[in-house]
C-alpha cells in the first residue's frame, strides 16, 4: 500500500529569491529516495514542500496522483525525523512514540499494540519506560524514527537524521534505518550532504547542485556513470585530468601528457577529433609502476592500508592525483619515486571541458584490446 510521489515543475521563493525553479522528481511507492547535495542547495527546501511546513509557489506536489500544495500539514499524513530529534525530553520513550496516536482517536488496545510493535522494530523495547535524558544519541534517534513511523504515514522525511551522532554510530544507524524501511515499506525521502551515506541507504538519489537535479539513479549508476563533472567529483573521489581525442578511422584514443595514448570504445561522436576533454579517473582506475609507458609523475605520500596501498601522485603539470593499489602487487612505491601511471580507459568518465557533461555513450562496449 505504499505511495508515489510526483513533484512536478515545483518551484519555491523566499521573498524576490527564487530558491527552486522547476524541478521535477518521480518517487516510487516504497523507495528509499534521496537528496544529495551541498548545503543551501535546497534539499530541506524540497522536503518541507512535500510535508507542508512550506508553500509551493508553483507545480505541483502529487501524492498517490492527488495534489496536495493546498492540503494542510495536519492531513498529509507524513512522519518526519529531523537532525535533533526533536523528542520531548518530560516524556518517557513510550509516551514520545504515543504521543502523536492520541489525536488519532485510537482506541487504547489498539495504541499499545502499535506501541509494542514498534518498540520491536526500532529494537528500544528495554528504554520503554526511560526519560530521554538518560539515553544514547542513537536510542533517541530510535525513538524518532519510531515517532514517526508509529503513525503509519503515507511518506517518511528524514532531513540529516544522523548528523548528531558519531562516526561509528552513524554507520549502525544508517544499517538500521535501511532495514526498518524495508521492514515497513513506506515510501522515504532521506535528505543528506553525505555522499558516503546516500550510496549506503538508498534505493536511488538524486544529486542537486543550486536547486537543480543533476542526475537520478541507483547508487552505483551515479557512482559509475555520472552525467556531468559535478556529479563526478561530488560521489566518491575524481581525479580530473585533461586529455586531447585522437579519431584514427574508426578509432578513437585519449592522448594524455607525456606522450601516453590510449584507445576508448565508448566514447560519443561529439568528442571531435582534437577537442580537449577532462577525464575523470577514480583511484582504483589508475595503474601505477615505475616500469612502463605512462603519465608521469613523483610520488608525494604512500599510505599502506592492509587491503590496498593509497598514493598521492604529483604530476609534472602540477595536478595531484590519489591513487590505490589492491596489496596482491608486491612492493610499496617509495615517496619521492617517478613512476608512471596507465589509465583504464575502459572504466573512466569523460566530460566536454565547456558545458562539463557527460561524452560517454551509454550501453557501449568498452573492452579494449
Ligand atoms: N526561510 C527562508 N528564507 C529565506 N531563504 C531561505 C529560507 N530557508 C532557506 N533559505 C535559502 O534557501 C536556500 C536553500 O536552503 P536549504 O535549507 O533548503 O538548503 P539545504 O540543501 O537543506 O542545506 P544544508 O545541507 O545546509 O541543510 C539557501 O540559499 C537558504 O539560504
Ligand atoms: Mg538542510
């Protein structure tokens, strides 16, 4: 029984600021969708439009197909968990997750049914008697999220829920936020600036950059193929380096510095012959020895981290660029050794240096050699 949400060309104003200005997202029932993006670049903005806490100065917001710019807050039936929780600290754990059950004359079998199951799923069924003050910022978090959930809405908002919390329990929760999701099936919009954390919850993101959607897909789409350089470097760590496109008949190479050229197969027909493009290769894309043909380069720093070695290359025009090696390669390069550094052209993302999108073709083979 869960909900689509259909937000429609919205747009938002403060005053003369126009915040968002025709955006467009379609949410399917059940998902766990998500808002990644830098601060102020609107995603509290989006959330509060859909919960009603803001106007919608044009578009539309549709829920299960209906409009509800103009339904008030108290009718939209959603639960939200904001960043501080926002519990009562004179109500103990069970009367915090009742409380939003009194107003929806419940008859009180039915209030402590729903109360002990959600104490089940959100694992806080030992706190039920505690006063807030004397519990964990990830027992608090549980009795939020329980909070909202307990009424049973038709959408969940989640806006930063984690960001009060410390590294190692932040992970704890994400884990756990995922599984209650899929546990109850509501429809989810999670906002967050944490790129790491986005690819761990969702279901699918959507990347905004000043109030518009870069790029909507599953995480490993996004973190594979993003569609501009902004999504490049916002998921997961870019290096960009430039190259020129070489067109010979039908095949086409990147020629990189120091005389380095390699073949790409999926690259698209508007990467012309001699245009400059920027590629973006992650750390693992590169392949780095001091014995061969390659992009030339110091290493500045090594860092051997068990599973892998992570270098910091500086390159002979300037640019510096991180580099890791999976531990099955032997030695570990020295600092302040040159090396050369081969690219994997087959798994690289290429953008137009002008308007920055996107120059590879989708669904193309790219195996070389
Ligand atoms: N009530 C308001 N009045 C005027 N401007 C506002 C108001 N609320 C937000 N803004 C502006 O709208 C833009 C988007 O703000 P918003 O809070 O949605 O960003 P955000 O993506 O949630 O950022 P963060 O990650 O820092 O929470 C910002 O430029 C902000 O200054
Ligand atoms: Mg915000």
């Amino acid at each position: 029984m869960s909900v689509a949400i259909n937000i429609e060309d919205v747009v938002k104003r403060y005053g003369d600021q126009t915040v968002i200005n025709g955006l467009s997202i379609d949410i399917k029932p059940g998902e766990l969708f998500t808002l990644l993006g830098p601060s102020g670049c609107g995603k509290t903005t989006l959330l509060r439009m859909i919960i009603g806490f803001n106007s919608i100065e044009g578009g539309a917001i549709k829920i299960d197909d209906k409009v509800v710019n103009n339904i008030p807050i108290s009718k939209r039936n959603m639960g939200m968990v904001f960043q501080n929780y926002a519990i009562f600290p004179h109500m103990n754990v069970k009367d915090n997750i009742g409380f939003g059950l009194k107003n929806k004359k419940l008859d009180k079998s039915e209030i402590e049914s729903r109360i002990a199951d959600i104490l089940k799923v959100v694992q806080i069924e030992d706190f039920k008697n505690r006063m807030p003050d004397k519990l964990s910022g990830g027992q608090q978090q549980r009795v939020a999220l329980a909070r909202a959930i307990v009424i049973h809405p038709k959408v969940l908002l989640m806006d930063e829920p984690l960001s009060n919390l410390d590294a190692k329990l932040r992970i704890e929760m994400r884990n756990a936020i995922k599984n209650i999701q899929q546990q109850v099936g509501i429809t989810t919009v999670y906002v967050t600036h944490d790129q790491e954390e986005a690819l761990a919850i969702s279901d699918r993101i959507a990347v905004m950059n000043k109030g518009i959607i870069q790029q909507v897909g599953k995480p490993k789409e996004l973190y594979e193929r993003p569609s501009n350089l902004f999504v490049s470097k916002f998921i997961g760590t870019s290096n960009v380096i430039k190259a020129k496109v070489e067109r010979k008949s039908d095949d086409v190479y990147l020629q990189f510095s120091d005389g380095y050229t390699e073949q790409i197969r999926n690259i698209s027909d508007r990467a012309t012959n001699n245009a400059t493009v920027l590629v973006s290769v992650r750390p693992h894309e590169f392949i780095i020895s001091t014995d061969q043909d390659g992009i030339k380069g110091i290493v500045q720093n090594n860092m051997f981290l068990g599973v892998n070695t992570h270098y910091f290359v500086e390159l002979e025009d300037g640019n510096k660029v991180e580099v890791i090696q999976d531990a099955e390669v032997a030695e570990i390069i020295p600092e302040g050794q040159s090396i050369s550094l081969k690219v994997k052209t087959n798994r690289v993302n290429v953008f137009d240096v002008e308007n920055e999108e996107s120059l590879i073709e989708e669904g193309v083979a790219n195996e070389v050699g």
